[in-house]
C-alpha cells in the first residue's frame, strides 16, 4: 500500500508522489520567538517530526526544513518592554524553545534557519517581484504585493478574492493601493531594528521569509509545505502568491495542516489565561506522556487537551514499561530475533495506519493490542515471542518517538513522583509493609488492613505474593474500560 496524504491544496487525500523519486522536500513554519513556546508549537513541531520520521522509514531521503522568525513586531515590542536588544531577546528565547523541543524528542530538522540569516535573499525576491509587475514600492520605503496580479490568489484556502471593497475601505497603510495587498518589505519606524535596502532601511514581512527560505533551501517546487491550519489564511495564500509569480511554477505539491490546540474546549487565549507552556508539562510528565497524548489525535483535527488527558497517558506508558522491564528481565538470556513473525505482523499494521495519511491514531491503538498479547504470553510463559515483541515495538515505534526510553528509567521517574505528591518514602512504605507482616503473622486483621488503608490513602497498592508483598503507585485516573 502506498502513502496517502490528505493535500488541503485539492482537498482530498492524494497518493504521494514525491518530485523526484526517492527524495521528499519538505518545508513547516517554525515558531516566532516573540515569547515561551507553547504546547500548540510543541503539537506541530512533533507532527511534522513524525511526518519526517515516517517518510525517512519507509525509504526517502528528507531534506526538512523549518524556520525562525527572529524579527516581526511581536519580538520588537517584547524586548522594547524589556530593555533589551530584539536580537538578544530572539536567540534567547530560540534556545530555550529548541532545548524544550530536543526534551520532547523532536529531532533538529535537516535546516534550521533564521529569517535575519537570508534578508539579502528576500530583497532580492522582493525586486524580482518589483520587476515582473506583482510589487510596488511606496513613498515611505514599503513594499507591498499586489494581490491583484496573482489569478490564483484564494486557492489553498478555497477564499473568492471580493473586489467590491477594493478602494472602499480607509487604508492604515499610507501608499497601500489595495486593502487585500500585503506588506512585502516594512521601513523602519523611529529606533526600530532595520536593514539596508534599495527602498531604505526596513524590515522583511513575515509571509516573504517562508518563501524565499523555502526556495533557497528547497528550490523553486518543493513536495510539502506544511504548518498549523491557522497559517492557511493569509499566511500560507500569501507564500503562494509570492513564490508562484516569481516562478510561474507551482509552490509546494502538497499542502499539510495540523489541527489546532484547545484546553477544556476552548481556544488557548490570552484573554483567557488557559495557555500551557511546553516548559509546563514537561515539569510534570515524561516527554513521552506528552508524545502519545498529542499523536493519539489525528493530526488534522483539534486537539482538545482535557483535565487528567496526561493521566490517562501516563498510566499507560508507565504499565507498558512496566512490561518492558519485565521482558528485559525474563529474557535476558535470549536474543532478539530480527525476522520475527510478530516484527513483520506489527510493521505492516504499522504501515497500514501511517500510510492513511499518517494515522497516529490507529497505529497507537495497535500498541494496546499487542500489550495484551504480551500479557497472554506471560501466562503462556513464551519468553521468545515477547523479547521478539517487544524488540519490534522499540524499534517501529521510534518513528513515533515513542517506547525507546530505558524502562527503569520511566519507571522510577513516574513512581518518584507520585511517591512526592503523596508524600511518602520508599523507605517508609517498605517499614510499613514490614510491620503489616508481623500483625498479620500475629493474626492482628484489624491492625493489618489498618496500616493496607493508610498505605491506599497515599495511592500505594499492595499486593501479596506467594513469597512477598509488592507494592506499587496508582495513578489517579479511573479509565471505563481498556486493559490498564
Ligand atoms: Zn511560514
């Protein structure tokens, strides 16, 4: 089965058949540091690293490329609030935001490039445009795009460009001949941070760096541009209308957007105070808590971040893990077999889910089928095919930056901390299982399940064996149904 992608530029799902064989280039917008990067730029961010990950494993060569927007009006007035230089404030806030991403497992892309690293490229787009008719330069030292020249404008966001209003309504911008065209080059107001260019000293716009960014790295067609659905109008429009009437060829194949964060329902907004920084939850969850909880969406649509979603998650990875410490011990005397039955049965669903227009979804639901499997063959005692399972599990999901990490490791953070929100001590906990045994020996029930309750107060469940008594954290969810 061969990939499918849902391309938003036609509006359907679409076989992918990249330029040139063998290779995909791919083009997302990165994020603007003009602040602390939220989970929005982290759910991008991830998807698109997925979309890599998954091309690159079923054989292409990626070039990906994402950019920086270190300079826009956001920034200026940030680090006018500050005191500080708009160029500091931006490398400063692109290193913090780049380590946050590395903590999530998403991967460096291929290019990572500033807007200020390519304005010499952006002029000289702007004065190609200038040239072919599609931009104007005005009194004051702006450039604008003459929306008008472009036939096709409205075609990835579906729009029918209205003419009616043309010259109607009152323009902010002084020299701005259309209400619909767009600032191509900004001069520089008062103390502003600027550039030298044939109109005097600016600024680029924000749609021209995607644009000539893509183009330098890319070339002039690329395979898939991608970004957050809220960048379709203008943003998106706007690179095409630039980059199409400069080349006269097409822009980018296929047009890939990602859904849009909500928390508790809602848009995350400044008005209402509910953003959540990347720096926030990973204070509180495994990078891969935060990996599954996203990718379980499909990608197109909204992600809607619900009170206790993590939970739900966390619980899950620290029992999957749970299992992996469990088959890494049973087997230590086995090899892996790499040409397992189960490798091939697990790769191809996994290729079955990701090539439907990268199902995450699905191909995370697979993950609890092959849990129970696992769990069968536990009672089975089949040590080989759960070694093999696992094995495959580590290996095909890494795609999905998912199920890589050292299980003890997983183990033990998820544990310290619920053993630190409830405030208790490995030690205590094992002095108290200790003085349960006596009372129990001494045939005290009563004091016995006293000291159990006290124990499960703490969310500490213990659990009696033939030869000992195992305790362990219980993560406060409660989930219907399901196997955890
Ligand atoms: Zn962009």
């Amino acid at each position: 089965m061969s990939l499918k992608v849902y391309n938003v530029l036609s509006r359907k799902k679409e076989e992918f058949i990249p330029l040139e064989e063998g290779k995909v280039k791919m083009y997302a917008c990165g994020i603007t540091a003009s602040g602390d990067a939220h989970i929005g730029h982290a759910y991008q961010a991830i998807i698109f690293d997925v979309i890599k990950k998954y091309l690159e494993y079923i054989g292409y060569d990626v070039t990906y490329v994402r950019n920086y927007t270190d300079v826009d009006d956001k920034i200026i007035i940030k680090a006018r609030e500050l005191g500080v230089n708009p160029m500091d404030y931006a490398n400063k806030t692109i290193k913090k935001t780049d380590e946050e991403l590395s903590r999530l497992f998403v991967d460096k892309p291929t290019i990572e490039s500033k807007a200020t690293e390519c304005i010499s490229d952006m002029i000289f787009f702007i004065e190609k445009l200038i040239e072919k008719g599609h931009a104007y330069s005005t009194e004051n030292g702006d450039v604008f795009f003459k929306v008008s020249s472009f036939s096709d404008y409205g075609k990835l966001s579906n729009r029918i460009v209205d003419d009616s209003l043309s010259g109607v309504r009152i323009n902010i911008e002084p020299g701005k001949l259309d209400d619909k065209d767009f600032a191509l080059w900004k001069n520089a107001k008062d103390d502003e941070i600027y550039w030298e260019s044939p109109w005097g000293p600016g600024r680029p716009g924000w749609h021209i760096e995607c644009s000539a960014m893509g183009m330098k790295y890319l070339g002039e067609t690329i395979d898939i541009h991608g970004g957050g659905r809220d960048l379709i109008f203008p943003h998106h429009e706007n690179e095409i209308a630039q980059s199409e009437s400069l080349t006269g060829k097409m822009f980018s194949k296929y047009w890939l957007h990602n859904g849009l964060i909500k928390v508790n329902g809602q848009k995350m907004s400044k008005s209402l105070n509910n953003g959540i920084l990347i720096e926030e939850v990973l204070d509180l969850y495994n990078p891969e808590v935060i990996r599954i909880t996203l990718l379980e969406n499909n990608y197109r649509s909204d992600m809607n971040i619900v009170d206790g979603i993590f939970e739900i998650y966390e619980s899950k990875i620290y029992n999957i893990y749970k299992l992996f410490y469990l088959i890494d011990d049973l087997g230590k005397n086995l090899k892996s077999n790499k040409n397992s039955e189960d490798f091939k049965i697990i790769d191809s669903n996994f290729r079955k889910a990701m090539n439907n227009d990268f199902n995450t979804s699905v191909a995370i639901s697979d993950i609890f089928e092959y849990v129970n499997t696992i769990n069968k063959l536990i009672k089975e005692n089949n040590i080989q095919r759960m070694v093999d399972i696992k094995y495959a599990l580590v290996n095909i999901y890494k795609v999905l930056g998912l199920l890589g990490q050292e299980p003890n490791k997983v183990i033990e953070e998820i544990k310290n901390k619920y053993l630190k929100i409830n405030n208790i001590s490995e030690e205590k906990i094992n002095n108290m299982i200790i003085k349960r045994q006596r009372y129990k020996e001494e045939k005290n029930w009563n004091e016995a399940d006293k000291i159990r309750d006290e124990l499960y107060s703490k969310r500490i469940i213990i659990k009696d064996g033939s030869k000992k008594t195992e305790w362990d954290i219980d993560i406060p969810f409660k989930q219907k149904n399901g196997n955890f």
